[in-house]
C-alpha cells in the first residue's frame, strides 16, 4: 500500500509544506522541478525570483542490479504525481527503416496511455527499460551495422533532447502521405534504467588503480552487491561511455542515480508487506478452497536467503515460492478435512514437503508447541505431509 493520499494534489507554491512526506522522500531535485515545471505552470513566486525564468526538466538515468526496484520506482513516481507512463524495452527498438519498432512507437504509446489527450501526453514519463542493452558492440562495425544498438542511441537524441516529433497515427510501416501527430517532447521526462551488468568493473578500475606498496589499496570484492552499491552511487558519464553508451546519449541524461541490492530483510518485507506480496496471493488463492495458508518467520527468512544467494533480487522469491508449494497447490484441494498448509524452513530447504493440519483440533500454536517438546509427525494426529498419490508409479511410466 503505497499510501499515496498521503501526499495530496495541491499545487506547490509559496505555502508549501517542506515537512511534508513529498520533500522526504524525494531525494533528487530533478523530480521536483520536473513537477513545478510542468504540472504547476502558474504557481506562486517570491519576488526575489525572476519571472522570466524557465526550469528543464532532467532526465534520469536509474542504474541497479536485476530486482532492485527500478521499474517500481517509475511506477510510484508516475501515480505520486498523476502524469501518463509508459515503460518501452530498448531492446525491441532498432533504427529507422530495418525490421522492428522506431523510436517515435514510444510516443505513440505515450499518446494512447493518455487517452489520446495531446497536453497530457506531452507532460507524461517514458521509461526506457533494459538501456544497457542498446550499447555499442564490439567488433568491426564497417562489416555490419549497429541498427539495435548504436543505432538506436542516435535515433532517441533526438527525442530525449525536447523537439516537435511527428508520430505516425497508424503504427507500423511509415507512410509519408499517412496522418501525423505533432508531439512536443520538451516537457516529457525521460528515465533510462538498466543492470548495467560489469559497470562496476570499469567503475572499480577508476577509482582503485592497482598500486603497491604499504599504501596500496586492498582488492575489493566487486561482487559484493554492497561494494557494488557503492560503485555505482560514484558512476560519471564517462564510466558509461566506455561501457558502451555514446557521449551524445549520456549527456542528454544530466542525473545518474543507483538503486542498491536487496538484502534479505527487504526481501521478507517484499514478501509480506505490499498489496500483491507473495504470502497474500498465495493465503488469497489457498481460501479460495477453504483452506489457510502459514508460513512461519523462519520459513520467510530461508525464502529471502536462497532469494539473495541466486542473485536474482525481489523477482527470484517468486520462482522459489512455486517450486515449494506448486504441488501443494494442486494436491490440496483434493484432499478432505484439509484446514491449513503449515510452511516452515525444513520444507523451503527442501528436506520435506508442507504439512496438512486435517484434524479440527489440531491448530497453528498446539502444532507449533507439539514441535517445540520433540513429537514427530508419525506421532501426531492429524498432521500429515503433502503427498502425490502414485507419483512414483507416474514416474515410473515417463521413463
């Protein structure tokens, strides 16, 4: 629940609230005037400011490890403050006139997620996912040209920069003699964000030369998504130009901003807390059966564990999650007296399935306490574990 009354639609001015949320959470400018820029044109100024003054947006370009939280950054950004949104892959771009989508598909998007109204359109977000994708290969480029990569990045100056661009009304092939829309990019915000996977190499080789010596720095564990983190937090333009990007590009990207690894109590509060966490759809999908759905604290935190061990940030909870209870799923609602699926840390590690609390008398905390005093579960009623009938004899027959 991201709270968003919280912050309210009231214009920014003179009187505006600097204690208030918006201005915590916010920790780079560029948003804020992106916001007073465009959303508030007419808004009250002291006399000490200059009335001729007009504020540019600044684009953004969000780097971090898969899984971080980018693309839900935008996502909160573009609902805190009201505006259209549209989140493009850069890897299905390619330069004008070869096969794939142009550039200017983007702005059509744009137009169509704001319900086809012009001026809303031109004070929209678009969000340029997987960027790092699009960099310059290597290689001889006099054999073959870079139409989805280098190409791609001199295609979007234009746009990104803030220029009138005529968009195609009917997607697809262009038509000269076709209907066009005149869409203004100045006061569109553009975000770019991307893995970036080995910038930190490059980062690392800038900032720690290698030296000798007794004031020779150790060797750090790039890694390490904390050491990571930091490269990262310290990355200038010209660590993207030699990763792959072009001067042209990154300079029309003034703010580079990074998102830090999730360490393993992010990673249980994403599992528990937000609206569409993993237990709630699970607890919501069990019920729908009529059945609960526990999983301990302890089962929760080896979730988060093996979730930061693969690497793979908050989008590996999920294929953990269906490994452990995808037979359970199926098994359960097949089976009578079933009251409650009991998931703790032995069953996410994989060293036995999930129990089935049947008997009516057999509840959570009288489960947990019979535990605690040594009993097993042969040795308890009403109990038992998730069982596959005939799965041996099944997987007998496919070999």
């Amino acid at each position: 629940d991201l709270n968003l009354s919280q912050f309210g639609r009231q214009a920014v001015g003179n009187g505006r609230d600097e204690t208030s949320p918006m201005f915590e959470q916010t920790n780079d400018n560029s948003t804020h005037d992106h916001v007073n820029s465009i959303s508030n044109p007419n808004q009250t100024i002291g006399p000490e400011i200059p009335h001729e003054c007009e504020l540019d947006k600044s684009n953004i370009i969000i780097i971090g490890p898969t899984g971080s939280g980018k693309t839900l950054l935008v996502k909160t950004l573009a609902k805190l403050i009201d505006v259209p949104l549209v989140i493009a892959d850069a890897t299905c771009l390619t330069q004008a006139g070869y096969v794939g989508e142009d550039v200017e598909s983007i702005l059509f998007k744009l137009y169509l997620e704001s319900g086809q109204d012009l001026e809303r359109c031109q004070k929209g977000i678009v969000y340029l996912d997987e960027t790092d994708k699009i960099r310059k290969s290597g290689g001889n480029v006099s054999i073959s040209r870079d139409v989805s990569g280098e190409g791609v990045q001199h295609a979007l100056l234009k746009i990104v920069e803030g220029n009138v661009i005529n968009v195609p009304k009917e997607p697809g092939r262009k038509n000269p003699r076709g209907d066009f829309i005149q869409i203004d990019t100045t006061n569109i915000l553009f975000i770019s964000g991307g893995a970036f996977a080995g910038l930190e190499h490059i980062i690392n080789k800038r900032m720690d030369s290698a030296s000798i010596g007794f004031g020779a720095k150790m060797k750090k564990n790039v890694d390490d998504f904390k050491v990571q983190g930091k490269y990262f937090d310290n990355a200038i333009p010209k660590d993207l130009v030699q990763y792959g990007m072009i001067p042209e590009f990154v300079g029309r990207f003034p703010v580079i901003v990074s998102t830090r690894g999730l360490d393993e109590k992010s990673l249980v509060d994403i599992l528990t807390v937000p609206k569409n966490s993993l237990i709630k759809q699970y607890t919501f999908q069990f019920a729908m059966n009529g059945i609960k759905f526990h999983a301990t604290e302890c089962a929760l935190k080896e979730v988060a564990k093996m979730a930061f061990n693969r690497g793979s940030g908050a989008r590996g909870l999920r294929s953990i999650t269906e490994n452990i209870l995808m037979e359970t799923m199926f098994v359960v609602p097949s089976i009578k007296d079933v009251h409650t699926v009991y998931l703790d840390a032995p069953a996410v590690r994989g060293e036995r399935k999930p129990v089935l609390l049947k008997h009516p008398d057999m509840t959570i905390e009288k489960f947990e306490e019979l535990m605690k005093n040594g009993r097993t579960l042969e040795d308890m009623e009403g109990a038992e574990l998730v069982q596959f009938e005939d799965r041996d004899e099944y997987m007998g027959e496919a070999a």
